[in-house]
C-alpha cells in the first residue's frame, strides 16, 4: 500500500481539525476518524503525529474553554478529578506500532502537551518530564509562571521571598531533614514550597495545596487535618475543604501572607 501523498495529508489534518470534539479525543478516537475515511493508502507515523498534536492542542483549548464558565460555586473536586482524566500524551502510544515508533515520537509529542500545558494548563514544567519519562524538554522561554510571594507579618521592609507555581504545589513548613525553614523543592507533579519553622505548629507541615488548573483558576485546598486556611475575601476553609480560586488571591496563614498572582 502507498503512502499517503503530501496533499492527502493536509487534508486529512483539516479533516480532523473541522471534525473535532471533545467527546471523541483521545487515541480512540484517531482510530475511529482514519477508520471512517477508509484511506487506500498508508497512514504513515509522521501523518499520525500531526494528529496526535491536533488532539493535544485541540483538549487543552477546549479545556481552556470550559473553564471560562467556571465560578466559585463550582464543585472543586470534581473539576480536579475532570483535569487529571484529560488524556496524556503518554496515551497515545498504542496508535504506534512498536516500541521503536513509540521512542521515535514521544519527546515531539511531549514538547507538544508541555507548551499546551503552559498556555490552557497546569504549567507543569520540563521537570515533570525528566522525572516521569526521561525526556529533556527545552524550557518554554515565551512562558511566565504564576508565582507566590509570601510576606511576613512585620517585616516589610524585608523582600518577600517569591516562588514559582507548577502543577500541583504543597504548602506548610519545615520537616526535620530539610535545611531552611523557606525553600522552594521541585517534585515530578508540582512544587514543595516551605515556608515556616519546625516550631510553628499553627502551620501543618504540609498545610494546603495549590492546584494549577489554567493560567485563570487553581484550586487551594487545606490538606490539614487540624489547623484552618483563610483563603482571602473567598473563604475560609476547615481541614480537607478546596475551593475554585481565580488569580490574584491571597491566603492568610499565622505570621504571612501568600500573594499569588
């Protein structure tokens, strides 16, 4: 069987990015499309790739999308448990024939969920991929992170230490091992950020998380078990409660104040 010619692919992509819906992204729905147009011809890798990217780029826009209508009535929960069933670019590798295929064009397709990611998502950084898969993804340069500065009550003439927000991010204060009582940790899924002493016992060691959803909403959640969380002007939160949050906002914590904007 002959490959597809360069024109047949270009249509074959306009096709799919007419056809598009969220309803039938993901690999499986790929599947379905090529199916549908019964091709005489042979769907080769490269043609595929085009339409995972589509995909990709298609389900972190309408994400995007979705949450324009977000408020802060919305069950924070369920949107969390809505982010992480969006499909990965990790779920594609069965359109693929072979291991080969798959170590070919996964560090395109990473790069192509990573800079959606930062534009629609979660900003999860070229970290997430070195820890989770062994892929050095280029920083995106064009990107501004969203960031926290945390103040400390009476020391305003002091600069505020400031961190970047990626991916899911943990907040609380030192453990034992750790060696400053305010620093900033990459993990794989998002941030550790410390910021209190081993003696403040009113902040829990891990105290809330910040749960990046767009460059527009997080969810702040108090992981807690005893101590509260005041999300600023929002609301106030008993351990285990979250809360849809759009940016700037504020949380008071005993003795500072998280800025994130």
């Amino acid at each position: 069987m002959r490959p597809l010619s360069d024109t047949q692919i270009d249509n074959l992509c306009e096709q799919f990015e007419t056809c598009w819906c969220i309803d039938s992204a993901g690999a499986d729905g790929i599947i379905a499309f090529i199916k549908s147009h019964e091709l005489n011809c042979r769907v080769g890798r490269g043609t595929v790739v085009n339409l995972v990217e589509i995909d990709i780029e298609r389900i972190w826009m309408s994400w995007d999308r979705k949450l324009a209508d977000t408020s802060l009535q919305t069950d924070a929960n369920e949107l969390v448990r809505a982010f992480h069933s969006l499909p990965k670019f990790s779920s594609y590798e069965n359109l693929f024939r072979d291991f080969c295929e798959i170590e070919a064009v996964r560090f395109k397709l990473a790069v192509c969920e990573s800079r959606c990611r930062d534009q629609w998502g979660d900003a999860i950084g070229s970290y997430y991929y070195s820890q989770g898969y062994g892929l050095s993804i280029p920083a995106n340069l064009n990107f501004k992170p969203r960031m926290l500065r945390c103040e400390f009550d009476g020391q305003r003439e002091t600069p505020a230490p400031t961190f970047p927000l990626r991916g899911h991010n943990v907040i609380g204060r030192r453990r034992s091992f750790d060696a400053a009582d305010c620093f900033v940790e990459e993990l794989q899924h998002g941030n550790r950020i410390v910021l209190a002493g081993l003696a403040e016992a009113s902040i829990s060691r891990e105290q809330l998380s910040i749960q990046l959803l767009s460059p527009k909403f997080t969810v702040v959640s108090n992981l807690s078990k005893v101590n509260p969380l005041r999300v600023c002007s929002v609301a106030d939160l008993a351990p285990g409660e979250s809360v849809v949050v759009g940016y700037p906002f504020a949380i008071r914590l005993p003795g500072r104040k998280l800025h994130c904007y």
